[in-house]
C-alpha cells in the first residue's frame, strides 16, 4: 500500500521555524523526483521545493529562495522542508509528493499557519 505521510506542521509566530517530514511507505524513494507543494484557501496548489533523484540539484519557489531547503533522507525513505524565517503568506496546507515516470503519489497534506 503506497503513502505518503506528512507531519511537523503547526502554528508559528512570523520569523520563526518548522521542519516537515513526509515518511513514504509501500514504496523506495530513491530513484523518485521529491517535491514540497502547497495551497492556501481561493489559491492554486504551487510548487514550493524539488529535489531530483539523485539528491544532487534542487528547485525552489523564488518566494522561499533562501529561507526553506529540501532535503531527503533515502536510507530513511523521507523527505524534509525546513523552513526558517516563516511570513504570514506561507500560511497553507503543505503536501509532499513524489514522482516517477507513470507513478505520482500524493500526501494528505499538513497545516503550517504563520500568525503573531
């Protein structure tokens, strides 16, 4: 049965920090394209961070361009978004995703608010 959970979103005062994990399961992610989305209420879901395969390149929203980084974890078949300096307009629900030719699985999302 293939999964993809998300966890580690919360409420966070702006400025602050939080790091998402997504834990796959029924499924090996090292030869999967890793990515972060998300989607805010009235709003289209948006990439937010791609980490290729083989762990080597990376993409990034320029809205989060040096305050998140993705990172994966094979051995662990996880993948992380930590995201530093958090603004009221990151405010959404964060989904991982992982892709692989015809193969695409989604997760059920997290909630990340950034609110004083």
């Amino acid at each position: 049965h293939v999964q993809l959970v998300e966890s580690g979103g919360g409420l966070v005062q702006p400025g602050g920090s939080l790091r998402l994990s997504c834990a796959a399961s029924g499924f090996i992610i090292s030869n999967y394209h890793l990515s972060w989305y998300r989607q805010s209420p009235g709003k289209e879901r948006e990439l937010v961070g791609l980490i290729i395969n083989t762990g080597s390149n990376t993409h990034y929203a320029d809205s989060v361009k040096g305050r998140f980084t993705i990172s994966r974890d094979n051995a662990k078949n996880t993948v992380y978004l930590q995201m530093n300096s958090l603004k009221p307009e990151d405010t959404a629900v964060y989904y991982c995703n992982a892709r692989r030719s015809l193969n695409n699985y989604w997760g059920q999302g997290t909630q990340v608010t950034v609110s004083s």
